[in-house]
C-alpha cells in the first residue's frame, strides 16, 4: 500500500501458519452408529434437531475444538519506508502483471525530478526487491528516510516475543517470530517443543543504517524502535527483503545471507523471465475489455498465490495482515471454496499450479482414512468438512450440521481425475490420483450398500447434508439422495473405472469394481419438482424449488457433475436450463459457480455477468464476496459487503474458467467452439488446454469461426463438434503427426 509519507508491504506466507490446534472430546464424539441411533430417536415434530438437549449439547461439544482462534494463517510482518512530505510527493504506483513489477513515483520537490520506487518478488525464492531510478531505469539517490520492520500488531499476547536480529550500524536487521506447536495451557515457553515453527523477516540496504532518532510527537518524544533505522543518505537504494520459514530449530541455526548487490539485476531478469514462461502457456484477445482485463488480472494473482512446492493456499491464500486473512481459520472448505480457484488450472493451461491441491489431497489422506474406519466403521476415506495445513490428530470439524456433506469425499478427489484427463498422464494418475479415488470410491460403495440405506430397490445416499442448507433436519427429511451427492458419486464412480481400464488394473480391483457396477445399476434418480416453468432439479427430495440457495446446489449435475450440458439430450437440456434460469442464489458463491454453469449450458448472459463483475469489484481489481438477495441467511439489513472486511477471497480468482468456457468446451470428450460467445464479437485464444491432452486455438470474427488449431500432446483422438455449416469447405493444414489446422 501507499501512503502520503511513505510505501507500506505487507508479507504473507503459504506456508507461515500459528499452527497450534485444539483437540479435545475425542472421546466423546462417539461413533456414527450411536449418533445416527439417537438422531432417529429425536421427535419428528420438533422445529429443528437443536430443539432437543441431547442434540444441541453434543452440536456445542463438537464445535469447541473450531471456536478455538487457531490454527490460521499467520501474518508475517511489515516493512515501511517513509520520507518527509516537505521534499517528496508520493504520486500513485501501479503494477505490470506481464511481469510481475510494481511501480511507486514520486516527486522530488526542490527539483521536479521523477523518481521510481522498482519492487519484484522472485519466483523461486521468499526475496523481495525494492530499487530507486529515474524514467530511464537509471539510479537514483533515495528519498527515503527512515526504514521499519512492523511485526504484525495483532499477534496474540499468548506467543513467545519474537527476537530482533541486526544492531545499529550494520546493514542488516529482521526478527524472529516462533509459532509453537502447542496450546497455551501446555507449553513452556523456555524449553519450547521440538514441532515449533518460526519465521524471519529481514531486510538489508547497501550501506550501514543507523539508529532512528524519531521527532517528538505533540512534544512527546516516541522511543526509538529497535527495527527502525535510518537509511543511508545520497545514495540510490537497493534494498533486498528475505522471509525464511520452517521448524523453529532451523531458522534459528539458518545463516542470514541475503544476496549481494550486485545480484539485483539478474534477480529482475529472472523474475521477469519466469512472469514471461507463466504468459506464454496461453492467452485470449476479446473484443471486450472488461473480459479480457478479468482473465489475465485473475491469472496473474493466481500465480502469485499458488506454488507446488508451499502449502495449498487457504480460503485467503496468502494475503493476511492483522484479522485481514484469517476468519474462519483461513483454512480449507471442502464443499467448493478449496476446489473453485484450481478449476482455472485446466483449461488455462496451468495445470503444474494444480499439483498444490493434489499435495493438500495426499495431506488429508491418512485423517480421512481414520475417520471413515473409526467413526464409520467402513473401509476408504471420508474426506472432512474443514481442515488446516498443520499436523491434525482428529477430524478438526466433526459436527453433524456440515460434517455429513457426502458431497465432500467425492469433491475432494474429482479435480484429481480432471488433472488426468486434460493431460493423459499415466503417471500421475498411477502415483498421486488413482490411490485417493479408489479410497472415495470404497467408502461411498460401503456407505450407500448399508442396509439402512436401500428402500425401494435403490442404494441410497443417507444420511446426508445439502451444502449449506438445512443441516440435519427432524425426521432426517431432507437428509437423503441429495443432488450433488448423486452426481458427484457417479461422476468419481465413472472416473473409477476409466482409472482402472486407463492402467490396466482390472484383475486386481476385481472385486469393487463389482461392487461399483452393482451400485450404478440400482442408482437413485436425480430429485426433481415441477414448476409453471417446467421441471426443475431441486437439491434434495421434496424440496420447495423457490429456496433461496447459498450454493448453486440446483444445477449441480451441470457443473461439476458434468452430467448436464450441451451435450446432452434437448429433454435432460431442457431440465437443466430450467433449473439455471429458476436457481435464487443469495451471495457472491454465483459468481464463479452458477456462471460457470451458465456457460455450460450455452445461457449466460455476458453482458449481466459483466454488471455482476463491476459490483463485486475492489479497486485492487480483486472480486468480494457480496449479498445478492434476501430470504435466505440474509436479511434486509445485512449489509451486502459484510464479507469484505475478511480479505481477498481466493476462490474469486476462478473467474478465467467462465470465460475459458465461453470460448471452448470439452469435457465430453468432443471440441465444442465459442459455445457462449457471440461470434459478431472478436475473439481469439491461444493454447486453452482441452480434455484428451489437446492445446487448443481459435478465432471468430464477423459471424463465424474462422479458424482452429490442435496441438495434440497424447495422440488421443480428437473430434471437434463443427462450428461450419453444412456444406462448407474445410481446409486442413498438418505440420508433422501433433498440429493440425482446420479453416472454413
């Protein structure tokens, strides 16, 4: 940020975590067997299950452990540079995404001179740079006075203080800043634990810095800071910022060597050639500026916030500062938040940026494989509702309300089979996919084959929660056979036994794979409602199709069941494009997911999404979270940016996949060309990955397609649902046995 006197940077860390976590009543949770006995036994008259003792104690014992303040992403400080208004005006600054630099001018007074505050982040490394030059990238003296280290002012009062490091007259200083492994109530912090993590934020300028001696206040002298300095005068700045983080033991022993001065230059060119390598993985030219502006914007934060090697970002990813990134621990939501922002990996041809999820995948394996054998008592993986970065002994939110979503095991392994499918890498699927799927597929088979489970010759889905909506109702109502259960399983049952034909695994997976097609055989049918407008899907058997949803649960066999789309039947299209144009959804989870949808179905209106853009938009050219109707969770006087205050909502960062969906589809296994896209508009895009490992490209103008080019990875099959009319003349221009280039 800037400010009249001086630029503030704040750090924030994938990996920097206060990863204390609370687990108690771990023996009381009891199993499923027991609650789900006394759950039934609840009167079926009753408003809500909280209405009974026995049930809203054990809803206030369950949640105990989540009301705890950590886990969450911990803010790793600030740096500030300051100058004396008197001699320098902070004009505004501005960043160039093409290659990752930001710009702060500023004015010089007593002679008018520009001056330029250069600042990059490498790529590889956790190092920050921050130069003083003219206009034509020449030094220049710096402006600033004074520079301060700010560790984050809401650190909890319960952690140890952190260290300063550096002593006046050197031209290094920083802190350090342990983050225990253990609660309060048991940790000593003299002896400390051998899990303790810690970081350390450094900074160094060329030259000796000096103690700061700051001016008195209303002729109060301020103490001097130990982590403010001042800077060197008449000298250019090069100023270099590291942050190092991992187990406390390390940072402590880790040797301060930040790069030498000289190394500036081919550190920007590195940063610059990495920025150029992410843009040319692909691209779009639209004729509208507002799209275009949305893709490359959100990609670019997208690569700022993802890396394969840090820890999966969180519901904030890495931007935190004080409260500002860490509501709701900043931690992982199953139910779509964690998987939205990676469904931009695919078709944008990023796909290596989706590895941070499939590592998050492998980190949650070994809880769900307990909880689903303990608490089940059922072979696989039940994958939890929420979940943190940091080592967890016990499902961190075991609470029947959301815990029950079914939705989620499956949620959680299909972008892994889509990593498959867009990149044909056997691989992959052998060694980081096919072990989590299978573990999916086992629980759902063993959960729906339960007796209690089978009525009317169905293998069903009970009990469960729709997303967001409901929780357990008396009676377990509306606690069965729920819309995104349905498709999601038959989606990862699907997804399964491609796996197995893909690999070649089918006399070892014998059995299940039995299993898998007895189920699929008896499955339950999608629930449904009749409208004055038509049929309609609903999110759960006799639900009302007016609700006000949080999720677009009503279109969910579109996306991300894909069992719905251009594709399908004018019948089954129908039911779905009833459902898009009926679906009431109260806050800012429309404006990725039911866009998206929309898209798929070839109805989204481009123009309405634009206005829905420009009202979720910061002036940081991020998108929040807002209220969008009432008579649902909100009512008349909730404020509509009530969730802003949270911070940068990573899962907005998805919006790209809107428009990559517009512009090319293929998740039928079939090329489908500007499916949601006015062809009177230009368009143009370069190297969209397609499912069957195709990059493709494309153009239309003035009507019509005018030309598209597959670069095949795989050598899969390609089919392309023609964008020509019958009759038209198709010119086709190979370049060796991978690129093939079709024009009309």
């Amino acid at each position: 940020m800037t400010r009249p006197d001086g630029v503030v940077l704040h750090f924030g860390h994938n990996s920097v975590w206060d990863i204390r976590v609370a687990e108690t009543h771990a023996n009381e949770f009891g199993t499923f067997a027991e609650v789900f006995e006394k759950v039934k036994a609840i009167p079926v008259d009753l408003n809500a299950l909280e209405e009974d003792p026995w049930y809203r104690d054990y809803l206030r014992m369950t949640q105990e452990n989540y009301r705890a303040p950590y886990p969450r992403p911990f803010p790793c400080g600030s740096l500030l540079l300051g100058f004396d208004r008197r001699r320098v005006e902070l004009i505004g600054h501005h960043i160039d995404i093409s290659c990752g630099v930001c710009t702060v001018d500023m004015l010089r007074r007593d002679s008018g001179d520009d001056i330029r505050l250069v600042i990059y982040t490498e790529m590889d490394r956790d190092l920050l740079w921050l130069r003083t030059v003219d206009c034509d990238g020449r030094a220049v003296p710096s402006p600033f006075e004074r520079i301060r280290l700010l560790p984050d002012p809401d650190t909890p009062k319960d952690l140890p203080r952190y260290a300063m490091y550096g002593a006046p007259g050197r031209d290094t200083f920083g802190f350090t800043q342990v983050l225990p492994a253990l609660e309060p109530d048991h940790y000593d912090e003299t002896t400390g634990s051998p899990h303790d993590r810690a970081f350390r934020l450094a900074v160094r300028v060329p030259a000796a810095m000096t103690a700061w001696q700051p001016q008195a206040s209303y002729g109060v002298a301020r103490p001097v800071d130990p982590l403010e300095r001042a800077t060197p005068g008449r000298k250019a700045l090069v100023c270099c910022v590291q942050l190092d983080h991992g187990p406390a033991s390390a940072v402590r022993a880790m040797p301060l060597a930040l790069p030498p001065e000289e190394e500036r230059d081919p550190g920007e060119a590195l940063a610059r050639s990495a920025w150029e390598a992410y843009w040319n993985r692909s691209g779009v030219e639209l004729e509208d500026e507002l799209l275009e502006r949305v893709w490359y914007w959100n990609l670019y934060l997208f690569n700022c916030a993802v890396s394969p090697d840090a820890t999966c970002p969180g519901l904030f990813a890495n931007w935190s500062y004080r409260g500002i990134g860490t509501a709701l621990h900043g931690d992982y939501h199953m139910n779509y938040n964690t998987q939205q922002p990676f469904w931009l990996a695919f078709s944008s041809n990023h796909v290596d940026n989706h590895l941070a999820y499939a590592n998050l995948v492998d980190h949650l394996l070994p809880i769900s494989r307990g909880w689903a054998r303990d608490y089940y008592g059922l072979r696989g993986a039940h994958f939890p509702h929420s979940a943190y970065p940091t080592e967890m002994n016990i499902m961190p939110y075991p609470v029947p309300h959301w815990g029950r979503e079914v939705c989620e095991t499956p949620w959680t392994v299909q972008s892994l089979w889509w990593h498959c499918r867009y990149t044909m890498d056997a691989d992959f699927l052998r060694t980081s996919a096919f072990g989590p799927i299978r573990e999916a597929v086992r629980f759902l088979t063993d959960y729906m084959m339960r007796p209690e489970a089978r009525w009317d010759g169905r293998f069903r889905i009970f009990p469960t929660v729709v997303p967001e909506l409901y929780g357990l109702t008396p009676g377990l109502t509306k606690n069965h056979d729920c819309l995104v259960d349905l498709t999601l399983t038959k989606l990862v049952f699907t997804a399964y036994l491609d796996a197995i034909a893909f690999l070649g695994y089918e006399e070892q997976e014998a059995e299940l794979v039995g299993e898998v097609r007895e189920v699929l055989g008896s499955f339950p049918d999608y629930p449904t409602a009749d409208t004055e407008s038509g049929t309609v899907f609903v999110s759960v058997p006799g639900e009302d199709p007016e609700v006000v949803y949080n999720t677009p649960n009503s279109v969910m066999t579109v996306f991300p069941g894909e069992d719905r789309g251009l594709h399908s039947s004018p019948e089954d299209h129908e039911v779905a494009a009833n459902s898009f144009r009926r679906h009431r959804n109260e806050d800012g989870n429309e404006l990725v997911f039911l866009n998206l949808q929309g898209a798929r179905l070839g109805l989204l209106d481009l123009d309405r999404f634009k206005r829905q853009i420009r009202y979720c938009l910061l002036p940081n050219g991020v998108c929040q979270d807002m209220v969008l109707q009432v008579h649902g969770r909100y009512q008349d006087l909730t404020p509509n940016d009530f969730m802003r205050h949270m911070g940068i909502w990573f899962e907005y960062l998805a919006l790209p996949v809107v428009i990559n969906e517009c512009l090319l589809q293929s998740y039928p296994g079939t090329l489908r060309l500007f499916p949601n896209w006015p062809l009177t508009k230009a368009a143009e895009f370069e190297s969209l990955r397609a499912v069957g490992g195709f990059l493709v490209s494309a153009a239309c103008a003035d009507g019509e397609v005018q030309w598209i080019r597959v670069v095949s990875e795989a050598g899969e099959t390609l089919s392309i649902h023609s964008p020509w009319k019958p009759g038209e003349i198709i010119t086709r221009e190979t370049r060796g046995e991978e690129v093939i280039t079709l024009t009309a």
